[in-house]
C-alpha cells in the first residue's frame, strides 16, 4: 500500500521557538533563508495602490471640470477637486497601512526540505509545504531587482485562498498558487529555492535567465510559468 502524499500544513502561530516557524527545526533539518516581503511591493502589487491613486486622480479631474462646465469659478473646481482626493485618500491610507502590517507580519521560510510561509493578521497562519508539493517555481522579477516567486502545487493538492492572500499569484482562484510577494532581491532567493528543490529532486539545477521575468524549472517534468 502506497504512502499518501504529504497535504499543506496549516496552524495558527502563537509563541514560536523559531519566528517564521511553528516548532524548532527537526533534526537534518537546516535553515537556509528567510525575508519578508516590502510593503510598498506589496502595496502596489498585491493591492494595486497605484491604479487605485489615478482612479481617485481621474475622478478629481473629473469633478473638477464639471463644476468649471457648470459655470463655476476656479476656487468651486479646486475645491471639488480636493474633496474628491480626499476621499480617496481614505482607503489608499487603509491599504497601505494594511500592506505595511502584513509585510511586518509576515515571514518566508526556506529550509532543505520545505518551504513555510507564516502569513495573515485576523487569522494568522503558518503554512508548510514540503518540496514533493511543489510542482514548480518560478520566478518574476522586476527592474530593481525584485521581484516574486509563485509556487504552483502538484497533483490535486490546493492551497486556502481565504488563509494566504495576498501572498498568492493573481487570477488563480480555482486552484491557488502560494507566492513569495516582493522579495527585496528576487533572484538571489529563487536561485537558494532551486538548488534546495533540485537538491531534494536529486537533478541538477537548471540556470536561471539573466534578463527579463526569470524561469526556472525546478521540478521533473514541470513546465516554467510565465
């Protein structure tokens, strides 16, 4: 009778003897990075701040071109203007201080034979995947050198939405896919998660690109995603 494969693990997170993990490391066991992701790439990536700040901008500038069409005077269309920022400033201040938070919260953990990702603030998680999970990882970078790394798990395993986001790659609703968000630099992680993965694999491991969104193949027969 064949071994069921190993399914996420996920606990809340109290007292933790490690930070980022729920128990101390087993024996054979080693540590061998953790991070937090930025806040402000999780702002503008996770919770899009900035398509957000030019919707409230637009809608400014369209208030206050109305008042003008109107036949109102420059300090009417000012004065629209302005309160139309200001409401919009208001939930662009609750996302960045939610992204600020969750950044702080939030610890990203890779060992030689899992990945944990100890995540949320209403309902704090610690979610452990080990590597025979993981069908592939790849690696999204941008211009300053972040960038992101989305896990995507193998067979019918599925990561809780509700529980991960927004450490999640977008518009995979029907079958998550767990990401290191806004990795201050990307590269130099995805490159210690594909040797850990090739390493846990027994294959040798395949180079990252050097220029433009990196992938990488990291597991046998898996395809790198964009």
């Amino acid at each position: 009778m064949s071994a069921a494969a190993p399914r996420p693990a996920v606990t809340e997170h109290g007292l933790e003897p490690v930070p980022g993990l729920p128990e101390r490391l087993p024996e054979g066991e080693t540590l061998l990075w953790q991070g937090r992701p930025e806040w402000w790439g999780l702002a503008r990536g996770a919770l899009h701040v900035r398509g957000i700040s030019a919707y409230f901008l637009l809608l400014a500038l369209w208030r206050g071109a109305a008042i003008t069409a109107d036949g109102g005077g420059a300090a009417a269309a000012l004065a629209g203007a302005a309160t139309m920022l200001l409401i919009g400033a208001v939930p662009i201040a609750f996302l960045l201080v939610y992204a600020w938070f969750a950044a702080r919260e939030a610890v990203y953990t890779i060992t030689n034979r899992r990945i944990v990702l100890r995540v949320g603030l209403a309902l704090p998680v610690t979610i452990n995947l080990p590597f025979a999970l993981v069908e592939n990882a790849a690696l999204s970078r941008r211009a300053d050198g972040s960038g992101d790394i989305a896990l995507r798990l193998s067979g019918r395993q599925r990561a809780s939405w509700i529980a991960l986001w927004p450490h999640l790659r977008p518009w995979r609703l029907a079958r998550p896919e767990p990401m290191l968000r806004s990795l201050a630099d990307a590269e130099a992680v995805a490159q210690i998660l594909g040797r850990a993965l090739a390493a846990g694999a027994a294959m040798p491991v395949t180079a990252l690109a050097q220029s433009g969104p990196a992938r990488a193949q990291t597991r046998p027969g898996a395809e790198a995603m964009a």
